[in-house]
C-alpha cells in the first residue's frame, strides 16, 4: 500500500473577512506518514501589511509590533506549496482557511490553493456527520475525544494544526486496523484487513485461561452470597450444573 501524506494546516488572520482585504499572519503545517507523527513541520509568522483587528488580537494574541519585522507571505509562499504538495490537506472549517490562502495565492498570480495538494478535507464536517447536533469546535472535539488541549490559551496555527492532527486520529481510530497495538494500518493474520477482521478471528491464536482454586473458590463464595439474596438461588446455578448423561 503506498505511504499516505497527510498535513495538517491552520491559519491566525487580522480578522473574519478575506473578501474585506484581512490577511493571514500565521501559518502552519503538521505532516503525518501512514498516520503517524513524521517530525515535519511548517510554521511561519507573516508582515500582512495592516493591522489586526482588536478582536482577532484578543483570540491569538498576535500584536502588529511582532509582525512588524517578519516576511510577506510572498516570501514563504513557494515552502508553503512545496509542503503540501501531493498531500491530503486537512483544515478544520476549511472554507475559512482556503478563502484566506487563496487570497494571498490570487495576489501572487498563482492558482487556488487546493490545485497544489492531492486534496482537501475539511474535518470539520466530518465531525459533524459523526456527532450531529453537538459542538464541534477544536476545543469541544478535544474535550470529547480526550485530547489534551491545557497549553492553549490562545489560538495559534501551530498548536491548533497540532491538536487538528490529533483529534483527527482520534475521530478516525480504527479505520485501518483491529488491533490498535499493531500499528495503525496493519494487516490481521490471515490477509484480514480493518473492521474486517472483525466477523473472522479464527487466524488469532486465543489463549484459554483457567481459573486457578484459589479463584474458583471466590466464585463460588460469590454465589452463595447471591444464593442467600435471591429467593430462587444464583441463576448462573443451572448453568454450572453437570450435563445429563443420557
């Protein structure tokens, strides 16, 4: 099976509206290889040539000062494409993200930005087929997946592509394999792959356990508590029985 690229992407603007000329000031990229973490990252602050609005600066907390000295995003453009290139692009609410990137990319006379990656996939709207009804913001998928999101208390590219990539492999364990500890992706005994698997075990060597005295003991202490509790005796009794013998 080939080597499935996966990158993780989010953006910090100066505000809501690429279409009202605000801009992107951070950008950041997570690569997964065959689900796992590759140690690849891209991560840049950009000059976006105005201000940010007040109330973008209180969620990232990114100041005009800080940005007073960092690159346009011309200059980080092509790195940016060369990382993605070939990949599965995952954003969350990715029409967010894609109007703003494209934006930048149209200033540059370069095509959208979906035509320099495999594909796009928006993982927020796979969260919402998977939980109808329910918030699914980054923070409230990381509450409910688990995810340890304590080190954010500001919004950042490279923390949020961070915490995507992780409540992406959250939302989607188990896809390509049984068992967990073979590795996401492994093959089952026998050629069996995923969740099929699941209706044919005879290729797994089970082991039987026996109950030790010791154990068998316990037990049945155990139901002759529930003896003395239950007007008709322990219903596992009939089950214990000897079979008769014809």
């Amino acid at each position: 099976m080939p080597a499935m690229r996966q990158v993780f992407l989010d953006t910090e603007t100066t505000g809501l509206a690429a279409e009202q000329g605000d801009r992107i000031i951070e950008v950041a990229c997570i690569e997964l290889d065959n689900r796992r973490f590759s140690g690849r990252r891209f991560h840049h602050y950009v000059n976006p040539g105005r201000s940010s609005h007040p109330d973008a600066v209180r969620v990232h907390g990114i100041t005009d000062d800080f940005l007073a000295d960092k690159p346009p995003f011309a200059t980080v453009a092509d790195d940016l494409l060369a990382f993605v290139a070939g990949a599965e692009v995952i954003i969350h609410n990715a029409a967010f993200d894609l109007a703003f990137l494209d934006a930048e990319l149209a200033r540059l006379g370069r095509p959208r930005f979906a035509q320099h990656c495999a594909q796009v996939t928006d993982s927020l709207l796979m969260a919402r087929e998977q939980f109808p009804g329910k918030s699914n913001s980054l923070d409230a998928l990381c509450r409910r997946l688990e995810v340890d999101n304590s080190g954010r208390d500001l919004h950042g590219a490279l923390i949020d592509a961070d915490l995507l990539a992780q409540v992406y492999l959250a939302m989607t364990r188990g896809q390509d394999s049984l068992v967990i500890d073979a590795g996401e992706g492994a093959s089952a005994p026998g050629g069996a792959r995923g969740l099929d698997a699941a209706s044919d075990l005879r290729a797994y060597a089970l082991p039987l356990l026996a109950a030790s005295a010791a154990e068998r003991e316990a037990h049945d202490e155990l139901l002759r508590g529930l003896d003395k509790s239950c007007k008709k005796g322990a219903v596992w009794r009939p089950a214990e029985a000897p079979a008769a013998v014809a």
